[in-house]
C-alpha cells in the first residue's frame, strides 16, 4: 500500500518536471555545424548546482544538470541544511530512497548521424548537459508564501526551482568521452528550462 500511495506522489511531480522542460530549436544547420549550433568551450567550470524539494513527505534532489536524485554524487550536500541530500526519500526522515537517478536524455537524426545527449550515462560517467558558469547557471528558488526568504508574487508553488542548461559545451574535461562511439561530445544545440513545483497540500 505504501508503494502504491508513494507511487501517486511521484507520478505528478515527475510529470511536472518532465511537463516543464522546452527546448529551444536548433539554429540552422550548415556545413560545419550540421546541428546548428556552435559548440562552446568553457573557460569557467559551470555552475552545477543541487537543490531540494522537501516542503512536503517526499524529499527529491534535483540539479540544473538534467538529472533529478543524487545517486551518481553519492555525497552531495543540500545547501539549506549542509547535510547529505537525500535522493528520493519517502516519507520524510525515514531515510527510505526510492531513486538512485533519473536523467534526461535526448536523441535525434543529424544527417547520416544519430546524436544522443544525455544528462548522465552512468556506464561511462559521462554528461553533456550542463549550466553556464556563475549566477547565470544558478539555480532559482521561488516560493509563493509571503513568510518564505525565497518569495516572488509569481511563484507558482510553495517551492518553485527553475534552471537552465545546453548541451552545446564540447570541452572534453567537461563532457567526457563516453565509451559507446569513442568521440568527443557533439551537440544537438539545445537549451532546456526545467521547472519543478512542490506543495505541502494534501491534495498535491
């Protein structure tokens, strides 16, 4: 009974994340790029970043790096309380997980090619999706309760996390070569805005 309760609470936040997600279309393609988009080399470390919601009985780590839960970080820390952030953690303070990770991933047809961009391959540690460097990459924090340090009129929920990421980055020290093609990381050109709701309601 327990899982199949823990079951209704996950199905809607996960389909809000995976709701939330848009992808910009690819520049036009040419010769050179047959994506479209100019891959970027960074010269700052982007600005992974984790947060958590826990405003209600499910406790999710998500990141601004396409991946919700923590279980290829093993010791990531939540930056509210400095404690190791729980993965997917039902009910709160059980120290029960339900998710090792979940990661977004993304394919297409390029020409002669198939391209695939993935949050996170845990068989080879690679990830191609990743946030800009300094308070660009940052993750938002909104809430729609006046008491929150964290309020905006135009939060949508009592805790509101929104990011942006690109798999355009190409850096090699970055993105890792994974061992499937061999190949230095090449972009599909996109840019996804994930947001992410939690409410402390019954109902929700």
């Amino acid at each position: 009974m327990r899982q199949a309760r823990l079951y209704w609470y996950l199905l809607p936040l996960i389909l809000l994340i995976a709701g939330s997600m848009s992808s910009a279309a690819p520049l036009v393609p040419n010769d050179r790029y047959p994506t479209g988009m100019v891959p970027k080399t960074t010269v700052a470390p982007p600005n992974w970043q984790i947060a958590v919601h826990k405003i209600n009985k499910l406790w999710l780590a998500i990141t601004n790096g396409a991946t919700f839960g923590i279980g290829f970080a093993g010791s990531e820390l939540d930056p509210e309380t400095n404690l190791p952030a729980p993965s997917c953690e039902y009910p709160a303070n059980s120290n029960i997980t339900y998710l090792y990770i979940g990661a977004l991933w993304a394919g297409a047809v390029v020409g002669r090619d198939t391209l695939v961009s993935v949050g996170f391959d845990g068989n080879y540690y690679v990830s191609e999706f990743w946030p800009e460097s300094g308070e660009t990459g940052a993750i938002i924090r909104k809430s729609n309760m006046k008491t929150s340090l964290d309020y905006y009129p135009d939060a949508v929920s009592e805790q509101d996390f929104i990011c942006q990421y690109t798999d355009t980055i190409t850096d090699p020290s970055v993105t890792a070569t994974d061992g499937y093609d061999n190949r230095p990381h090449i972009p599909l050109g996109l840019e996804i805005k994930q947001r992410s709701y939690a409410w402390s309601y019954d109902y929700a």
